[in-house]
C-alpha cells in the first residue's frame, strides 16, 4: 500500500477551509494529480498531491498537525 509523504515541514490540512468537506474521503479513487490536503508554511498553503493512483485509504494524521518531511499523511490502497 503506497504511503503518502509530506514533501516539507509546516501545518497538514485535511480540507480547505474549516467548513470545508475533507479533499478525499475513506474509499474515495484517487489519481496522481489529484489533492488530498494542504500544507502551511509561513501563511502559504501548498497543495499535497496523491501521486499515485489507488483507493484512498485514509489520512495518517489528524486535522492540523504540525508534521514534517517524510511524514506520512495518508494512505492508498
């Protein structure tokens, strides 16, 4: 099962915005371009792409946790 991996260190977001629907969901098809969350850096949000393509698995980490890079975000079966 392919991991997804934060490229850089900053805060992980599951969805756009706090009011906002998670960008993929348990069981959702995913393709490489597609994103799944996004990353704050100094106020700039950096959009994670899947890179892979598969059954989204799940997040790996909960909703606005600091991580760094090489962390594993999410999964993809």
């Amino acid at each position: 099962m392919p991991d997804i991996q934060s490229p850089l260190p900053g805060t992980f977001y599951h969805a756009p915005s706090p009011d906002s629907e998670p960008f993929k969901k348990q069981g959702d098809q995913v393709s490489p371009e597609d994103t799944i969350g996004l990353i704050e850096v100094m106020k700039t949000f950096i959009e994670v792409k899947a890179e892979v393509s598969g059954t989204f698995e799940g997040f790996s980490v909960a909703d606005a946790t600091p991580v760094q890079a090489g962390d594993i975000l999410a999964k993809v079966g």
